[in-house]
C-alpha cells in the first residue's frame, strides 16, 4: 500500500505495532523507559512516512498523565523525606544549585534559533524526565526536542555513572538491597483508580498546566503515605500505558524537518549535558562535605537524572538508599511545582 493509500486504521496498526515490538527489543537491552522510547519511535514510524495524520485523543492524552503522575507520587516516602530532614539546608541549595545549572545549560541551548527558551529550560532541566516531557507541550515548549534532549541526558547518566562508582569511588558491591512495591492486584488498582479520578477531578477545577500531571501525584503521594489501601503500587501493564501515550503523542508530531534540526543540535547538547554531570558530581562533593553522608552516597544523591537505576546503584554499592532516594525525590518534586512558573516566567522575557 502506497503512503497515500494508508488509512487512519492502517496507522494506527502500524504505531501499535512498531511500539510493541521495539519495546520489547529496548527492554531487553536494558534501556530506561523502553517502553517511551518504543512508542516514541512507533509514533515516529507513522509521522514521518504518511500524510495521513493520526492524534491522540485529548482524554487519552490527560489519562497518559495522570497515570505518569500516579507512577511518581508511589514513590514518596516520608521516612524518606524524614531522613533528609535534618540536612535541609544543604540539600535545598544543591538542589536549588542543580535547577540553576540546568537553567543556564538551557539557556545555552537556547541561543540556537530554533530553540526557544522555553524549549531550553525543559529539554535540559535535571530530573524527573517522564514529568517534564508529560507536561512539555502544555507549558509551551517542543515536546519533540525535550523528550529527545531528556532521554539522551537520561541515558549519558547511566552510561557513566557505573564508570564512575568503580573507578572514582570504587564500592563493594552486593551490600544494599532496593524492594520494589508490593500489595494485591485489587487494592493496587482500586489506588491508580482513586489516584487518577480524584487528580483528573482536581484539574479540571484548577486551572493550572500542569495539575493534570500533579494533582494525581499529590493524591497517590498521600494515599501510600497515609497507608490506607495497605501495601500498594502501580500494576506494570498501567504504567507501561502511561508512558505509551505520552510517547505516541510526542512521536506523531514529529517532522522530517524536525527529525533533521534536532539531529544537527545533538553535538551541542551532548556536551551541555557532560557539562551538566561534572557540575552536578561537584555539588555532591559539596553535600559529602557540608552533611555527614559518604561521598558515594552524595554523588548518587545529586546525579542528574536516572531514578531507578540511580537507586539499584545506591542499593548494588551499599550506599544509603534512602538518602538517595530522599534527595532525588525532593528535587523532583521541587521541578514539577516550579515548571508553570518557570514557563510563564521565560514566556514574559522571551526576546528580551
């Protein structure tokens, strides 16, 4: 069949297809988010080969959201945040120091002609990458280049940070232990429905971007705080949902034109990124000397990106997984209340 002849039904056959396939393949090699990727370039497979246009229906667009929100706020922990509450002061300015940095490499990529401000700040900004590619497009930003810019930010981490926990800090490994959520199938999904309802509820009363995202974050993060469903998580098939439709989304507005102008500003990124993660291991230097923690353990505290696989390394080399996990989790949630304002904000300087 011919690309004119491809019908929506055909497409959509072929994203689902391609999505299924390539994310199986990308699990298997280990890479993060596989199943983001598989559907980004499933949405891509579609856009750049057809004129027929295909979209993700807006509901089905939130609900990715929403269940993105509800994979995040499962992992607040208050005995976590409890940990670290003696060292806030520290804590707060590496990671105030971190948002600042990512500002500035954003600000450095923005500098191109065909990135805005806006655009910059997202693509590069440190931390909780589902989040912030979930909530790109809404806070008026290219939701193509960020989540091409934050996975590839995502992915330099993970190569380097083995490389550097064996040759700088040189670990026993083997001492940690990381133990996923647990619970019933029925009380775990009664928690995504509650978590999903209730935030999709609250967004449409309050009229911010990003409560579509947040305000199912807020409601799982009190519901496994509190404990009141018990043991609960987030079933795979749910998450992997998520993810999916943010991905479809992202890939389906792709270009061929965009595909070339985001190739020709990778050597850029590449090095604001190296850039980003010496500046950010310098600041954990910081925290090791300012708070009584190891330097590993603040090292891994203040990696730029990567959570779960940030927290088996804490967990694989004996670090304190809970500080890590403190830190990373209380960054995250510092990026994800700041993103409307911070997009309003670059919107009103823009071209100043």
């Amino acid at each position: 069949m011919t690309d004119r002849g491809r019908t929506p039904l055909t497409g959509v056959t072929l994203v689902v297809s391609v999505t299924v396939l390539l994310s199986v393949l990308l699990s298997l090699v280990g890479v993060p988010s596989a199943v983001l990727f598989g559907s980004l370039l499933g949405g891509m497979a579609h856009a750049l080969t057809s004129p027929t246009e295909i979209k993700v229906p807006a509901a089905a667009f939130r609900l990715g959201q929403a269940l993105i929100g509800v994979t995040i706020g499962t992992l607040v922990s208050v005995e976590a945040l409890r940990r670290m509450g003696g060292e806030i002061g520290p804590v707060l300015l590496v990671t105030l120091g971190t948002v600042v940095l990512s500002l500035l490499a954003g600000r450095l990529l923005a500098l191109r002609r065909d990135v805005s401000p806006v655009t910059g700040a997202f693509a590069l900004v440190a931390g909780g990458a589902s989040g912030v590619v979930a909530v790109a497009r809404d806070l008026g930003a290219d939701d193509r280049v960020v989540t091409v810019v934050q996975y590839l930010r995502v992915l330099i981490v993970l190569v380097t940070m083995p490389l550097v926990t064996a040759v700088v800090f040189d670990p026993a490994s083997g001492v940690g232990t990381l133990e996923g959520s647990g619970g019933s199938l029925a009380a775990s999904t009664a928690y995504v429905a509650l978590a999903v309802g209730g935030g999709l509820l609250v967004a449409r009363l309050v009229p911010v971007s990003t409560m579509t995202l947040l305000a199912p974050l807020t409601i799982a993060a009190v519901v496994v705080s509190a404990g009141w469903l018990g043991e609960v998580s987030v079933p795979v098939p749910l998450q992997w949902l998520g993810y999916a439709l943010i991905g479809v989304q992202v890939g389906l507005r792709f270009t061929r034109a965009s595909l070339a102008a985001i190739t020709r500003m990778l050597p850029v990124v590449t090095g604001l990124i190296v850039a980003m993660i010496v500046l950010s291991a310098l600041m954990g230097s910081a925290l090791a000397w300012l708070t009584p923690v190891d330097g590993l353990t603040a090292y891994l505290a203040t990696t730029p990106g990567g959570l779960f696989a940030v927290l088996a390394t804490a967990a694989d080399s004996g670090s304190d997984v809970t500080y890590v996990m403190a830190v990373q989790l209380f960054r995250l949630l510092v990026i994800l209340l700041l993103t409307p304002l911070l997009a309003r904000w670059l919107r009103a300087h823009e071209g100043r």
